[in-house]
C-alpha cells in the first residue's frame, strides 16, 4: 500500500546555518581593522564592537590607546604612564590598567578610563608583570599571577580591586604569568601559563574566595582569554616551543578545541571580547603586530545541532545537505600504549573502543576505550593470522608459519573450530566482517590468489584473487561486500593493486596511490567506505605515514599517522579504528607499544545532483 | 592536504572572512606568507589578495627569515624582558 511519504514526498527543512555540535563550534576568525601602532603584551578590555587597545611593547614601551567600533580602530587619549606586559580589564568606557614593566623595573601604577581619559587610583601591592589575567570590571577587579624581578620572580599573588583599594585574596595553586586569565571578581578563571620555565596548560576557577584546580587544556601554552565568567569561555594564540593558532572552549567542564586563529600569535595579544562567541584577538608577536582577528559564531537563536543522518537546505549557501560522516577529514590521535611492544601479530576491531590484539605468547589483549586488559589466551600462537570482530566475538585464522587453525573468541575463550581449506600466513589485515560472516583474499608461504569465505562453521573456497599475493589491506569483509589493497607481489615488491569483492568474483579497480604491503585495512563497507594505514615501502625504513581513502571509485591521502610503521594491526569503521603496534623505522626494526586511533567528525555534506 | 604558497599584505577588514575560513585551510606566518588550502575557493582568495605565489621553498625562506630576525631582536632584550618573552623557535611550513 503506498504511504502519504512515497506519494507525496516529505518536506526538507531550510536553515539558514549549517547544523552544528555547538554554538561554539560554529565559530571562526576573521580580519577586523588594523591597529594603528603595532604592539604586543598591551592592554585590552571591552567586546568585538567596543574594544580598547592600551600601553604594551612597540617594541618600545607605549602609553599609546585605541578604541575599536567593529570595523576600524581610532586613535585615543594616551595612559599616564606608559608601560607594557600589563593585563587589561573592563569596558571601552570603564576600563582599567594596573601594574606592567618599564625597565628596569615592574610598576605598582593603576589607571581607571572613562571612555575618554586615564585617571591614576590607588597602586596595587605588589609591583609586577605579565599578570595571568585581570577579571572584571574597573570598580571589582581580580588581578592573579604574575612575573617580578624580586625572588620568588614568578607569583601566586591574587589582589582584589573594589574600586578604591587593592587588597590581597587567596593565592593561585600554581604560580605562574603570562597565562589567559578572564571572568569576574567572584567567577574567574586562569588557562596556561609560564611557572618559571616552559609552559603549564593547568587550568584554575576562582569563585569569590579560592582558586580551584580543574581540566587542563589541551595543548599547555601561554595564552590569551575571554568569557563573560568562568563558565564559557575561549582561549585563543599563546606560545608552546613557539606561536599557536590554537583555539580552546570551555563550556565549564571540558576544553575542545575549535577552528584556529588565522595567524598563529604569541606574545599576550590582547583578548579583550567579553563572551566566547563574540570576541577579539589582536597585536602580538612576532612582529609587534597591528592585526585584529574576530571571533563569531552562528547566533545561538539560529543554531541547529547535528544530527547525523539529516537532510536539509542551507538557505545561505544555496545546497542541500545531508549529516555524515565527513570521512577525508580524519585524524589519528595517540593513545594509550599497548602493555607489549609488538608487530606481525594479529589485530582486529570494530571500533576506537572496540578492539583486540595479539600479545605474545598468545595472549588477547582488549581494548575498550580506556584501559588495554588481558582476554582469552589463544590455542595456537600464530603470527600474522587473520582477525575479524571485537572483544565481545571474534575469529582469527591461519598464520605463521603455514597453518590452517581457526579459533572463536566468545569474549572470554578461544575454541578452535573449522580449519581453513588452504593453509597461510600473512593473512588479509583489517576485515571487518563478523565472526559468523567474513572472507579472506591472498596469503603466504609465497604468494597466493587463493580466497575463502567463512559462515560461522565452515569455510568455503571461492573465485580466486585476479593477482596473488600477501599482507594485504581489507575493508569489508563480509561474504558479499569486501575489498582488498595492496599487498606483497614477487619478487618482493608492494602493490597498490585493488580488488573489490561483489559476492561472486573479485574485480580489479582504481590503484592505491601508494604501493604497500603489511600495512592496516580498515573500513566498514569495502564498495564505499575503505582505508589502508602504515605498510612498508620496497625499500624500507623509511615506513609508511600515510593512510589513504577509497571512496568506492578513487583512493584520497588524508591523515597521516605520527609514524611510520608496517605489520601494524587493528580495525574498525570508516569513522571510528585503532591500529597497534608494528615496526618502526627508528630503531630501525624496533616493535612498539604504541597505537593510535582514528577518528572522523560528523560533517554537513553538500548532495550534488547529477 | 595539498598547500599554495603565497605572500600578500593584510589590509585588515574582510581580508579574510568567516566564510573563506570555512571553505579552504588558511593559515598565516611571518613574513606576510600564507599557506592556501588548494581548491576553487583558495585560488579565489588568492586573486582577492593579489597573493603573489611562491613556491615551498621561497615562502619558507622567507619565514625563517623573519623569525631569524625575531630572534636577534629577542636576543638583544635585557635578561630581564628575555624572561618575560618566549623565543621565537623556526618551524617548517605545512
């Protein structure tokens, strides 16, 4: 019977933003107006509309103030006192400016701005410079941290400003300057910073009273702040062995990062926005610059969030589109080292969080998104066998040096079951099929074409490989739907053959861009959605980096690993793996303990027609 | 990823905006360099900039210059500043 939706089709939502994991998320740099004096380690306060420039390093000291309406930056009523590696604080019309260095020596002076001058008030306690930040108003402010030229030089000193008075509140955990300090007199917060010598990403929360250690961000720096309290906030630039881009949300209880500045930025670039959604980011070093970075995002009264699988039209891009997984953009990040260095064992996965590995001798090590544990010990303790499934049910076969066992994995024993019809070694890497449904390709002593399919109880020989070989890739791995990459051909070469499996015969198609054998296959549907990682060039070290994505017609370079490696061992989806272990190029030969996980976003994907 | 290479002067607003940010890898360095994501929309940046191209080599030559330069001038700072600043570390374009 046909439905109203068959009949009549259904409505396709427009928004006029893509849909989004966070408002935040939305978010990028962009050029504002240029500064009229360059500078860095100045003064900054008010928003992305209203923002106030004051005092810093030209490189020379400058009492020098701007103002900025949103689009240009104007000249205004210089400090009495002109200094730099001050903190800044307040609005464009209420303002405050205190402490700071003039060589040789750091400054006790403090400046209130009325949105026309600068008016001396009382000093602060404590001369110094470089403050972690200054939070709040020009009638209650917070200044914390900072750097003196008396011993102890770097400080834990917190001073409270009621609008007439500093006095000292409780010190910081960590002494440090130079860090990304923002909020208000009763919600702060101090990101990064310098605590003598490199840099710290510990994060600290003030809440009136007494700092609070809390999550770290994610890559340790100096840097710049902005938020409203300490609930949301940005941190944005800073240096870490050099200038970052790098952007941080805080939502008030994780870092992410978000999309980076335009131009990496060092050297206390002021941030003097007042929110994470709307700030900005300007000067800095190297350079002493004059540029102004903006930071927006889609306002929160037009953000949708993601949602995969969902089909709508961008009224301001003029696409349709549809939520998935944007596979080309895929990274892989560290990850907790194996208990054992290893290579040439058998590996497999179902996901990141998902996966099983061989530990010599014989040994299943699982891994299930935080901690690697010891499963099943195996009943025959082959290298190089085939694997496919998780920690919950798996199957691995054959392996070094020429044998047929095959063993299910129930999630806590290995049983051995039906032997393959033709023995190998350096079976198929990679396969994702289940331990009731999959199918092996190519395999050694030498190089075979020989493939069998697996039902849950026996195998069964089907058409053969068009090219023999060994230690290939696999994505797939069903008994309908498989593919294989790559491998070892005679006299010792790599491929970059690829053959797709359609149930019924294996067809040559598009070739890997980068020949290899012994490398990792992952991917959860071979005819669309296919990877390979790591394998060995002929000449080897140095090993392959490089991972590669088929879309079902072409091969696409996208995120490397952080080393090369060959006889690398895991599995998982197109959106979702891990690899382990290997051989790495230094020490040359070495096995490692290390691993890696791969990782891809959701993405909003344009839908072409044809 | 593949890269363009070329060098133009930030004029400031709308030099880049948040929809070309979104569209192509951008990222800037000393010397007035900027590393181009290459597709249809980098290639419209550039001619908006009147970016004039360089090649890998000419435009990493020209930022390390730069921070070579950088950090001479941090070298002649006083201990004192030296401990305020971070020195400047060269660093290989992507």
């Amino acid at each position: 019977m046909a439905t109203y939706k068959k009949e009549k089709g259904f409505a396709v939502q427009t928004l006029s933003s893509d849909t989004a994991a966070s408002v935040v998320s939305t978010g990028s740099w962009a050029t504002g107006g240029a500064m009229g004096t360059g500078r860095a380690y100045m003064g900054g306060a008010g928003s992305q509309t209203a923002g106030l420039v004051y005092g810093g390093a030209t490189p020379s000291v400058t009492a020098n103030t701007e103002e900025y309406n949103g689009t240009a930056w104007s000249e205004q009523n210089n400090l009495n006192l002109a200094r730099s590696y001050q903190a800044g604080g307040g609005s464009q019309t209420a303002a405050i400016s205190s402490g700071g260095y003039v060589a040789p020596a750091d400054k006790t002076e403090t400046e209130i701005y009325d949105g026309t001058s600068w008016t001396e008030v009382a000093d602060i306690n404590t001369g110094r410079s470089l403050y972690c930040g200054q939070a709040g108003s020009s009638t209650a402010n917070l200044i914390f941290g900072g750097y003196d030229e008396t011993a102890p030089n770097v400080k834990a000193i917190t001073e409270s400003w009621n609008g007439s008075a500093w006095t000292e509140v409780a010190d910081l955990n960590t002494a440090r300057y130079n860090g990304g300090g923002t909020g208000t007199q009763t919600s702060g917060i101090l990101a990064g910073g310098t605590p003598g010598s490199g840099q710290t990403g510990a994060v600290e929360l003030w809440n009136g009273s007494a700092w609070t250690e809390t999550t770290d961000l994610n890559t340790s720096r100096t840097t710049a702040a902005s938020g409203a309290d300490n609930t949301a906030v940005l941190v944005a630039g800073g240096d870490a062995s050099g200038a970052k881009a790098l952007t941080e949300n805080w939502d008030g209880t994780s870092w992410t990062e978000v999309a980076d500045l335009g131009t990496a930025n060092n050297g206390g670039s002021g941030n003097s926005g007042s929110t994470n959604v709307s700030t900005l980011n300007f000067g800095g070093t190297p350079g002493y610059r004059t540029q102004t970075e903006e930071w927006t995002t889609t306002p929160a009264a037009d953000f949708t969030q993601i949602n995969l699988g969902q089909v709508y039209f961008n009224s301001t891009s003029n696409a349709f589109k549809v939520t998935g997984f944007a596979f080309p953009t895929g990274t892989w990040a560290s990850n907790t080292a194996s208990p054992t260095a290893q290579a040439e064992m058998w590996g497999t996965g179902t996901s990141n969080s998902d996966a099983l590995v061989q530990s010599p001798p014989g040994v299943s090590m699982e891994w299930n998104g935080s901690a690697w544990t010891n499963g099943g010990t195996t009943n025959f303790n082959g290298q190089t066998r085939g694997a496919t499934g998780g920690i919950a049910a798996a199957l691995i076969w054959g392996g070094s040096p020429n044998n047929g066992e095959t063993e299910q994995y129930n999630g806590t024993a290995w049983t051995e079951v039906a032997d393959l019809n033709t023995t190998g070694n350096q079976q198929p890497t990679g396969p994702t099929g289940t331990y009731t449904d999959t199918i092996t390709a190519g395999r050694g002593p030498g190089w075979q074409a020989v493939s069998e399919s697996w039902n849950g109880s026996a195998w069964t020989e089907t058409s053969d490989l068009n090219t023999a070989r060994r230690g290939l890739g696999s994505g797939g791995g069903s008994s309908t739907d498989a593919a294989v990459f790559g491998g070892n051909v005679p006299p010792n070469n790599a491929s970059a053959l690829t053959e797709t499996w359609n149930g019924s015969s294996w067809t040559e198609t598009t070739d890997l861009n980068t020949a290899r054998f012994s490398g990792m296959g992952f991917g959860s549907s071979s005819q669309s959605v296919g990877y390979v990682a790591g394998g060995s060039y002929p000449a080897s070290p140095p090993y392959n980096v490089k991972t590669e994505f088929f879309n079902g017609s072409t091969w696409t370079e996208v995120g490397d690993l952080a080393n090369g490696r060959y006889h690398n061992k895991g599995g998982g989806t197109g959106a979702s793996a891990l690899t382990a272990g290997g051989y790495l190029a230094s020490p040359a030969g070495g096995q490692t303990t290390e691993n890696s996980i791969w990782t891809v976003d959701q993405g909003n994907l344009t839908i072409t027609v044809s | 990823m593949a890269y363009k290479y070329c060098t133009a002067t930030n004029w400031g607003k709308n030099f880049f905006t948040h929809e070309e940010r979104r569209q192509f890898h951008l990222s800037g360095h000393p010397g007035e360099v900027w590393v181009v994501g290459d597709n249809l929309y980098g290639d419209q940046w550039i001619g908006k900039v009147s970016g004039a191209i360089k090649s890998k080599d000419e435009a990493q030559a020209i930022v390390t210059g730069e921070i070579e330069a950088a950090q001479a001038a941090y070298d002649a700072l006083s201990a004192e500043e030296q401990a305020l600043q971070n020195r400047p570390v060269v660093y290989n374009l992507p």
